[in-house]
C-alpha cells in the first residue's frame, strides 16, 4: 500500500508514465490502491488544477462520487467548471443529498443549473431534494442535513423494529439513533420520540417502542447555525440530531 503522504507525488509521477493509457491506467491503479476517497481528494489539492482533473477524470463513477464529496472547494470548482456535465450530474446522483447540493453551490451558477437539468432528467426526485436544501443558507442545518435515515413506528415490537433496521437503505447515515415518526395523510413527519441502538438491544423482544422510546428529544430547527449545532452536539454528546421544519415537522438529521 502506498504511503498517504506521498500520493500526490505518487498521482503526479503516475500521470507522466510513457506510453498511451494503458501505462498511465495501471501507474494510477498502483497509486490509489487501497486509498481511501478522503485521502485521493486530500492529495488532489497538492496538485496542480489540471493534473486534478486528470486524476478526478481517470476515477470510475463510484469512486469519483465519494472524491467529489471530499475536495476543497477551490479543486472542487476547477473540477465542476472543466468536467463533462453528463458525468458531473451521473455523480450528484450517487451522493448524499446534502454533499449533492453542497457540490451544486460551488459551481458557477451556469453550471450548477446545466448539472440541475440533467439531474431532473436522470432522478426527478433527487433533483427536487438538492432545490430544496439549497433553499437554505449556507451553513445552516437545513443545508448540511439528510433524510436518508432510520425511521420506526412506535408500534412496534423490539423484534420488529430489529427487523426494521436490518432492512435499512445500506447508505443510510446512522443508525445509532432510531428515530420514531408518525405520518400523515400529506407525509408530513412528526417526531415522536427517539431510541437508540444501545436500548434497543438491551430491550426484550417484546415491548413497544413506544414504552421506552425518549420522548420529545432534543432537536434543532433548519435554521440553526453551524456553530449553535456544534454546542448542541458537545453539550449533549450526540452523535446525530433531528432538524424541524419551520412547520414543526421532522426534515432530516445533521
């Protein structure tokens, strides 16, 4: 396995290999072998903006997916003004919902709304996710949340809400908190109470969810800013933390 502190030396000598593709294809294969996405974007940023793309265009679509969540903002944008568009809209639909529209607020507005379109074609749905998130300052909660995470009925029984968990979308964000909703006729989603991992396991199969679930936990409004979050994390020791709307309604977590 390569040294972390040497890949962009590694990246950059891998990029001048004589010979047509195939020689650069299996330096870079060598290079990143075993790297984490975290550490391919931080050694992007030691490049310079063009060997960046070089690296970032030479990724396969899953790989270029978790770098593209993970660049500083200044390669990120050289990226998202110099990248196919098709291939730059293909990675917002394989990110989280919050580092999609993360991506999309770094490029030039031009840009952003090209990637917009495509992704609207590609998966409506997420294209409607990324709008609204970006409805909201930056920084705040209801930018930097996601819905992607567990949800149980306080019906339930300790066995079923297990059987709820090992169902769970593999990218949800945490499941260290299981938060219990009620929902409407319009799909709105109260917060009712939450319950962690922890208490589920120590809990018998056959109690309610809603017997032993915390009720009226501690949350934060999709206005909240970074810096109240953070004290609200600290002095709380969460790992997660529910966002309401502006309704009342649950939103996502950060």
């Amino acid at each position: 396995m390569p040294e972390i502190v040497n890949l962009p030396e590694n990246l950059r000598s891998a990029l001048r290999t004589p010979g047509r593709g195939g020689g650069v294809d299996i330096a870079l294969t060598a290079a990143t072998r075993d790297m984490r996405s975290e550490d391919i974007a931080e050694a992007l940023r030691d490049l310079t903006n063009p060997e960046a793309l070089a690296v970032f265009n030479w990724l396969d679509n899953a790989a270029a997916a978790e770098v593209l969540g993970d660049l500083e903002p200044d390669t990120a944008r050289y990226i998202l003004s110099n990248a196919p568009p098709a291939r730059i809209a293909d990675l917002l639909d394989r990110l989280p919902m919050d580092d999609a529209a993360w991506v999309v607020s770094e490029a030039e507005p031009a840009r952003a709304a090209v990637f917009m379109a495509q992704l609207q074609q590609r998966a409506p749905e997420d294209a409607e996710e990324v709008r609204e998130l970006l409805t909201y300052e930056e920084g705040t909660a209801g930018r930097l949340m996601t819905d992607n995470f567990a949800r149980l009925s306080e019906k339930l029984t300790v066995a079923q809400a297990f059987a709820e968990v090992r169902s769970a979308d593999e990218e949800v964000e945490t499941l260290s908190d299981l938060y219990v909703v009620e929902i409407d006729a319009r799909k709105n989603e109260t917060l009712v109470g939450v319950i962690s991992l922890r208490e589920l396991v120590r809990a018998s199969d056959e109690q309610i969810i809603g017997d032993i679930m915390t009720r009226e936990p501690i949350s934060v409004s999709v206005d909240t800013d970074q810096e109240e979050m953070a004290r609200q994390f600290a002095k709380y020791d969460f790992m997660a933390m529910p966002v309401m709307d502006r309704e009342g309604f649950l939103a996502g977590i950060v």
